[in-house]
C-alpha cells in the first residue's frame, strides 16, 4: 500500500518528495520483514552481501548516466527485475520441500 502511496505522490512537483520518503519507508520496510521471517534462518551474511554488491553496482551506473539515457537505464534494471523472478522460480522448482513452497487458501 506504500508502494502505491509511493507513486501516487511522484505524480506532483508538491508531493514528490513525500513520495520519495514514502517509497523509501516502504523498501525498508520490505527488507526489514524479509531479515526477521522465520524462513530466513541464518542467511543474513549472504543478503547482506549481495545487497551491498548489487547497491555499488546500481550506484555506479546511476552516478554515470547521462539524463537522456535514463528511459533506457530504467528498462535495463527492470530486465534485472525479470531475472530475479526467473531465478526467485528456479529456487522455488529445484527446492520443493521447502515449507514456503506450497501455498494455502
């Protein structure tokens, strides 16, 4: 529901920077709820990591891109976002005794 917030106050000069801080809040409130689910056991070196890597990697290429290139550097990261659902479905098909596989209605 943040997210959507998150979005809606971008639609306006007046209320982007609310809107950044509410995008904000809600992704460390993401992280936050992912580091403290029961399911996430002792991985927490390992996201911490791969957070760190891929934060210097998202830096560097947002801190060198020109204001015209920006149409094309946000579909190159959401391509990494289809990539980490492809790989979210390897983990899911090649692990299926996992508890947080099967879900209940």
């Amino acid at each position: 529901v943040m997210f959507i917030g998150s979005i809606k106050g971008l639609n306006k000069h007046s209320t982007a920077r609310e809107g950044n801080y509410m995008g904000m809040v809600a992704t460390a409130l993401g992280i936050l709820s992912v580091l403290m689910s029961p399911g996430f056991h002792s991985a927490h070196l390992r996201f911490f990591a791969t957070f760190l890597a891929a934060a210097g990697v998202g830096y560097s290429v947002a801190t060198n891109v020109k204001m015209e290139d920006m149409p094309q550097l946000v579909a190159g990261f959401h391509s990494f976002v289809g990539l980490a659902a492809v790989f979210a479905g390897f983990a899911s098909y090649f692990n299926p005794l996992s508890g947080y596989t099967v879900m209940k209605a």
